[in-house]
C-alpha cells in the first residue's frame, strides 16, 4: 500500500470525521455551558429578578466561573461507594449525551454521521443514558441517590415506549428513518401543524426523558436532596450537569428536527432563506428549551405514582391510538388532510 | 367576668364526686386544684361534659416549688385545657413529690403524648401508663432534668468536636470564671413591691454584712 | 429458601432541605409507601425557659422572638400580655394599635413564606421567590418601625419601644395594594393548578376530632372546620373594635391549610387597612417611668428619670406574685405563655405554649399511607419552625 492509497483510503477519512466532530462538540460545549446562563436568565425575568449579572457584563462570565469552580474543587469520594462504577457513572452519562449528537442534521448534508437509522441510534441512545444514573445511584451507596436512581429508571422507561410509538407514528409518513429525510419531507409544512397532538405528547415525553420538570423526581431537591447525584462532587458532578444540560439540549433539537423543520427556514421566501439552515436549527432549539425553563418556573413536580400513571395508563394508550389511527390512513392511502399536506 | 362564674359554678356541679378546691385566680383564671388520682376522672369529666367541653389540650406545665414558700409538695403540674365552644382556657393543678408518678391522660388526649414527654424530660417527673416515656427536647443521653431549680444554668457537660477523636466528645463543664448572679435588689423599691415581706429581714441587703468588717 | 424482607429506613434530616429547619425524622419505607415515621425533635434546644428564670423581666422579651424567626413580632406579644396583666400595666390606645399592626404585618409575612415554602415544597419554584420577596418587604417596615430586620424587640411591656411616623403608616397602607396584586398572582399560580392540587389534595388528611384531641390550634385546626381563632374567641388588646373573619375550611388536607392560610393573608390585609385608618394620637407606650424608658431629653433634666433609666436596665421592674397565661393567635397557632411570678424582678418559671409541638406531633398520623413526596408537603402545610418547637 503507498502512502497515497493510506492517505485516501484511511488517514484521510479519519482525519475529517474528527474534524467533523469537533465542528460539533466544540460549540455544543459552549452551548452547555451558557444554557445555564439561559436558564437562571429565563427563571429570574419570569421571577423578576436580575439573575447573574456580577460575573461579567449581565453575567455573561458566570458560567465559566462556575466551571472553573467545580475543576478546582475537591473530589469526595465516599468511603462506602463502589469506586469504579462511582467513577464511570458521570462519564457514562457525558459520552452518551455526546454520542447522540452524531446523527443531527444541521443543514443540508451537515450531519457527522448520515445514516439511516437516525431515528433509532438517538432512540437507542437516550435508552442507554438511564445506566449513567442507575449506575451512580446504585455505587454512591446512598439512601437518597439509590431512590433517585430507582425513580429514574422506572420514569425513563415507561417514557421511552410511548415516545417510540409517537416515533413510530411519524415514520409512517416519512418512511424513513434518516433524520435528514424526515426533515426533507417537511418542506411544505412542518409537522407541528398536522401531527400537533402529537408534538405535544412527545415534548411532554422529552420533558420526562431529560427529567426536566414537572418531572424533576430523580433530583426533586425538596424530598430527594438531589437525588442520585447528591454524593457527587467536583469535576465529577460537572460531568452530570453538563450531561444533563446536553441532553436537554438535545432533545431539544431533537423536537425541532422531528417537528419544527429541522434546519428550515419558517417560509422559503428571500430575506429568510439567506439565513444559513445551522442558525435555523439553533434558535429553534433555543425556542423550545425556552419553553421548558417556562415550564420550570411554573409548575409545581408530579409525584412518583401520579407520574407513572400518566405515562402508563395516559400516554401509552393515547400514543398507541394515534399510531393506529395514522396506520390506518396511511394503509389505505385515505385523502386526509395531513396526508395531502405532506405530500 | 360573669361568664366565669357561671363557669365555676358549672365546673363545681359536674365534679360532684371528686375532692377538690376551684377558685377564680386574681388573674381571672379558673383553677382547680385536685388530687392525682383524681386527675383522669375529672379531666374526662372536663372533657366530654356538653356544660363545659374542654375538648382541645393546649399545654401541660411542670413547675418546681422548691424555692417557693408555702407549697407542700415539690413539683406541680398545671393542666391548660381549652373549651372551644365556651372560649375560655382554664387550669387543673396536681401537685406531686419528687419520684411520685401521675397518672397520664394520653388516652384522653393524644397531644398530651409529647406534652408528657417534655414534663418526664423537664422535670423528671414520671407519668404511669404513658405508651412511650422518652426525652423530648434534650439530647440523646442527656442526664438529669434541666428545669429542676437545682440544676445550674450552666449545665454539668459540654460538647464538643475533637480534632484528634474524630467526633463529638463529651466534657465536664469548665467556666473560665464563676457563673455571676446580677442580683440587684435595691433597698427602696425592692421592698415596696414585696408588702408582705418582713420589714427587719428586708432591710439587710447583700454587701450589708461588709459595713462593719 | 426465605428472605427476610426488611422495610426501607430513611433518615430524614437533620439536616435536610425541606425539613424547615432540624427535624429529624426517621422514615419506614414500604417501597415509596410511608409506614411509620418518628420526629425527633430537640436539636435547636437552647433552653430559653431555664435561662429566662435567670433574667429580668424586660430582658426577656428579646428570647421570645428569636423562637418562631418567621414571626418574631407575634411571640413577645404573648409575654408581653401576660407581663402586663401580672403587673397592671395599662397600654394606651395608640400602643395597642402599633402592637396589633406589627403583628398582622408579621403575620403577612409568615404566611406568605408559609405558602412559598409549601409550593416549593412540592417543586413550585416562582411562588417562593413571590413569598420572599412580600416578607422582604414587610421586614423593611419593621426595620423603619424598630431598627431592625428581623428581631426588632418592638414589642415591649407598656407598649412598643417607637411610635411609629405618619409617612411609615402611609407607606404600609399604599403597600397593601401591591400585596394585593402579589397575593393574587400566587393564588393564580397555584390554587387551580392541577399538579398542585394533585400534590395537595387529600394529603395528610386529619377530622377536627383528631385535631383537637393533638391540640391543632390556628390555621391548621381551622382546615379542619373548627372555628377558632384567639383573636375572635379571647380578644386582647383592641382585637374586639376590628372587623374581620377567619377562615374556615371542613376537610381538613393540605390543600385547605394552604387555602385556609392565603384567606387569612387577605383578611390580614383588611385589618391592617382598618388599624391604620383607625390608628388612634396619644402616647405609643405608658407613662409610667417604672416599666418603660424614659425619653432620653427628659433624663438630661430630671434626676428621676434619670434614676427609673438606670435601674429599669439593671434591675428591671419587681412583678408582684402570680401566675397567668396569656395567649395570643400567632401564624401558626395559638402561642401563650404561662408566667409564673414570686415578686422579684426575675420570672420565677416561664413556660412556652408553643405552636409547632403539637402539630408535629401529629406528623406519623398524617403522613402514614402516603407516599414519601407527601412528607414535605406536609411539613410545609403544617407550617413548623424548630426555633419554637425546641425552644
């Protein structure tokens, strides 16, 4: 093999997808730190408060202080966890956040990793983060944070099933699952407009996913403390705030990909469409993470039982209707309205 | 002022039975004062009676009367019972000597669970048939009764945080001076408030003894 | 083969973010089901009553606020009255206005925080940041009335320490019309909220049997429909010239506590609005040199004077011998104080009737069954304060 042939056939490609990843996570970085700044901004204008305004003009350097702050600070590692697992839980929960980035399309072809599961991988993805937490729960040998683990393992799972049947429902009309495609596939109308019961059961599920509230019962600090991280420290607790900021930031863009257009502009008329799709995705997402600190400063926490009873005995059935109900048009080519406006 | 004596009266015609003194306080209490036997049956009495329904127990006090004059027995504990369709508080006095128990009335009232608790943890005062006679407010292995007068403000142990130990230890109590008793009674109005008091035991002061040294 | 199946413990406090202060409370878990729970209480005893027998009668007051810190007005209040009464002070009229208003505008500020701390509690965040922020408001009033925040020692035997300005008066009056608006935005956020009503609903439910017989007083026995409120039923000071209701709720849970307690904020605002337009001229506290300080110009001429100053706040005033209990309708309840006097200028015993003791007591009876998220939002509709409970 010459060096030619390596260079094209191996080094190369390498070379481009980590450049390509960090094209990614570079700004999704930074993106997880000033979403902290975000969220204490949206909570203290709906609170009327100033929010972090010390650290920098109207705060802006906060969060880098409050990085800098868990860097520095001292791990505690209790003497009765289970090192190891203590160790790998926050890592865990970081990675797989980071992982699920590779198949979000930013624009047109912009995507890591275009691959036609899409759809599944983040699915798949989003199922493995409930080990992240099971896993710190469980090793920091705490009654607390093996409560908090419990909670969160029986939330995310009873919310993964009808959140796959409100997936399934949308593949029906895309047929595919390529993220890319389903995007494509809403150039005339986004599928906020057809499928809107639908969006709002499935942000109602992303909220339960990434245990935002009213659905905040892994961390419920009034009862749990904080939860399965509450013996977690330092650099090691960073990682699980950053993951679990991530992770609202993806599901975030998730929502937009699946409903709100994905990188498309909201009308395909001139001034609009010069904005580059990149832009298009991110203040979208900014819109719907948005709603769901509004959501924070609004609402009081479901409690463990009232939870499981909506996902199981509300949203499964009503996730399970709809996917019948779409199945069905869709099998007999019905001319109904959404199926037109698809196209 | 008349509601009260309509109260006496009714107070004294329900308890019939029961050996007892009711009287209307300079303050405008009603107290009764009855022996310790008698304490369960005139509370239930109190209690379910549709004259007076003092249905809502609001506080039990120990008191000790060492130091005061005129009482037989050491300690004394003050039953406030509450009547809310009458409106009116009023007081159940037992007396009782050290290492005398008193019969407890939590199956009249549950409250007076944790209200006896706090007498037994005070006072030491014993309550029989109580269902779970523990220390309430004082710590876990606290000894003696803090309200006693013989018990010194300062406490006998102190607790602190040990470096070398690890953990919390205990300590006798050491002040770096005396515990001072800023006693200061003045000859002129000192004796005024108190008429009944001796006038020739009253004018030697403390500090007197040292005019003539 | 057999397992013994052992039922989750969980210590709950001391130091825990929702147990409002120091409660120690040992939890038996069936799963997230509540067996049994046991509250230890004690860990803020400072022993107050041991050390008031060793003060002087005017020395006393500043204990009594540091008990309930929520609403540190309303506890000297209770000792006050019963000082008052032992001694025969008389309080003009003006005195007993000023009395009764720091004490509702405490009241306001209990409530409110009461309210916050339950909507935060079950994971409302916004009605907190609302709570604290009236409650800031209401200590900057009591920081222009007594020169302090929190524990201003205003209240006093004889009256209160300052008369109070025109212009302060002004102020809390035109502030009761933003308290208004503060109130009913917390009523919007919460009262139709159907996560709060799911939370609160039928939680921690206790029949006014029950209560009576733990001895509730205050809000918490008024959710149970018994009426009852000291200021109606043994008006002190000038309770009897002021129109207002109590509220009364019949079933008992916490959503009526919380209810219960957002009414009596509004009826509160009423009596505030009345006492200041009712607010009577005169003296703020009693002339009479023996138990309250002189004016400080009247001591650079008058050698009496200067003589009442000094022993006034060295020796204090001889109360002659008695025993009254005096009680007043704290926020949270019914708090008296049972003052027994030997004609020295020390109490020879002062016991505390405090609210919280009672209500905690109850915690086991109204939290078994329910669920381990239930337990702060109990404890916040009970509303307790260790300072108190521990004394």
């Amino acid at each position: 093999m010459t060096f030619q042939e390596f260079w094209t056939v191996d080094l190369w490609p390498l070379i481009w997808i980590v450049i390509k990843i960090l094209c990614v996570v570079i700004p999704l970085m930074g993106a997880v730190a000033y979403i902290s700044l975000y969220q204490r901004k949206i909570m203290a204008v709906m609170q009327l408060r100033k929010g972090p305004n010390v650290i920098g003009p109207w705060g802006l350097a906060q969060p880098l202080a409050d990085g800098l702050k868990l860097i520095v600070k001292e791990w505690v590692i209790p003497a009765v966890a289970d090192k190891p697992v203590f160790l790998i839980a926050p890592m865990l929960s970081f990675v797989l956040m980071l992982t699920a980035w590779a198949v979000i399309p930013f624009g047109a072809g912009l995507t890591v990793s275009n691959i036609n599961l899409g759809v599944l991988f983040i699915f798949a993805i989003s199922g493995l983060d409930v080990y992240g937490i099971v896993l710190a729960g469980w090793a920091s040998n705490s009654r607390y944070a093996f409560l908090g683990g419990l909670r969160t393992t029986a939330q995310m799972i009873s919310y993964e099933v009808s959140m796959g049947m409100i997936m399934a429902s949308l593949l029906i009309f895309t047929g595919s699952l390529n993220l890319s495609m389903i995007v494509v596939t809403q150039q005339h109308i986004w599928f906020i407009i057809p499928f809107f019961p639908l969006a709002i059961m499935f942000f109602i599920c992303i909220l339960a996913e990434t245990s935002r509230h009213p659905f905040d019962l892994p961390e419920a600090e009034s009862e749990l403390v904080a939860g399965y991280n509450v013996e977690y420290s330092g650099v090691l607790f960073a990682l699980f705030q950053m993951g679990e900021y991530g992770n609202t930031i993806l599901m975030s863009a998730v929502f937009a990909t699946l409903f709100l257009g994905g990188w498309l502009p909201i009308f395909d008329i001139a001034p609009l469409n010069w904005i580059p799709g990149p832009l298009w995705l991110i203040a979208k997402t900014a819109v719907v993470v948005f709603v769901i600190y509004w959501l924070q400063a609004t609402l009081p926490r479901f409690r463990y039982d009232q939870l499981m009873r909506l996902g199981w005995k509300v949203f499964l059935p009503l996730s399970l209707a709809i996917f019948i109900i779409l199945a069905f048009i869709a099998h007999y080519n019905l001319n109904l309205v959404p199926h037109i406006m698809i196209g | 002022m008349l509601k009260i004596k309509i109260l006496l009266k009714n107070i004294e015609g329900v308890l019939t039975d029961i050996k007892k003194t009711v009287e209307i306080t300079p303050q405008n209490e009603v107290k009764l004062v009855v022996d310790k036997q008698d304490l369960k049956l005139a509370i239930s009495l109190l209690k379910d009676h549709t004259a007076l329904k003092f249905n809502l127990i609001t506080d039990i006090i120990g008191v000790d009367r060492i130091n005061q004059e005129g009482y037989e027995k050491r300690f004394d504990v003050i039953y406030i019972l509450t009547s809310t369709s009458l409106q009116t508080h009023m007081k159940i006095v037992v007396s009782v000597d050290i290492d005398e128990d008193i019969p407890s009335i939590t199956d009249l009232f549950i409250g007076a669970d944790w209200l006896e608790r706090e007498v037994w943890d005070m006072f030491g005062i014993p309550f029989d048939a109580h269902p779970d006679l523990r220390r309430l407010l004082t710590d876990y292995g606290f000894e003696g009764h803090p309200l006693r007068k013989d018990f010194p403000v300062y406490g006998y142990s102190e607790v602190r945080y040990d470096e070398e130990v690890g953990k919390v230890i205990y300590e006798p109590v050491k002040l770096q001076q005396d515990y001072r008793q800023f006693n200061s009674l003045s000859p002129w109005e000192g004796l005024n408030s108190q008429p009944q008091q001796d006038q020739a035991q009253a004018v030697a002061m403390p500090g007197d003894e040292k005019a003539n040294v | 083969m057999s397992t013994e199946i052992k039922n989750f413990r969980l210590n709950f406090g001391p130091q825990h973010p929702a147990a409002h202060g120091v409660l120690r409370l040992i939890v038996e878990l069936d799963g997230e089901r509540i067996e049994r729970s046991e509250p230890h209480i004690g860990l803020l005893h400072r022993g107050s009553e041991k050390l008031m027998e060793d003060k002087a009668y005017n020395q006393n007051v500043p204990f009594f606020e540091r008990m309930d810190y929520v609403s540190a007005i309303n506890q000297p209040y209770a000792y006050v009255l019963a000082v008052e009464k032992l001694a025969g002070i008389q309080v003009p009229k003006r005195g007993q206005y000023l009395r009764m208003l720091v004490s509702e505008l405490s009241r306001i500020g209990s409530h409110s925080l009461s309210m916050g701390a339950l909507a935060n509690d079950v994971g409302a965040i916004t009605p907190l940041i609302l709570g604290l922020e009236i409650r800031e408001r209401i200590s900057e009033f009591c920081e222009r009335a007594s020169g302090a925040r929190m524990h201003g020692n205003y209240i006093r035997p004889g009256g209160v320490s300052f008369d109070m300005k025109q212009e302060l008066l002004d102020d809390i009056l035109t502030y009761m019309d933003d308290l208004t608006n503060d109130i009913q935005a917390c009523d919007d956020l919460l009262s139709e909220n159907r996560i709060f009503k799911q939370r609160t609903v039928d939680i921690g439910v206790i029949s006014a049997k029950q209560a009576l017989s733990y001895g509730f007083t205050g809000p918490n026995l008024r959710a149970c429909g018994v009426e009852w409120d000291i200021r109606k039923s043994q008006p002190y000071d000038a309770y009897e010239e002021i129109d207002f209701n109590i509220a009364v709720s019949s079933d008992g849970d916490t959503y009526a506590r919380y209810a219960v307690r957002l009414f009596e904020i509004r009826e509160t605002i009423k009596i505030v609005r009345q006492l200041i337009k009712n607010m009577p001229a005169g003296r703020h506290k009693t002339d009479d040199e023996k138990f309250t300080n002189p004016k400080r110009k009247k001591m650079q001429s008058s050698m009496e004077s200067l003589i009442h100053h000094f022993k006034l706040f060295s020796e204090g005033y001889h109360v002659p011998a008695g025993e009254v209990y005096e009680s007043v309708e704290a926020p949270k309840g019914e708090f008296g104080v049972y003052v027994i006097a030997d004609g020295t200028n020390k109490p020879y015993r002062v016991k505390v009737k405090t609210t919280s003791v009672p209500h905690l007591s109850a915690l086991n009876e109204l939290t078994k069954g329910h669920m381990l998220s239930d337990i702060p939002a109990i404890l916040g509709s009970i509303d307790i304060v260790f300072g108190e409970s521990d004394r």
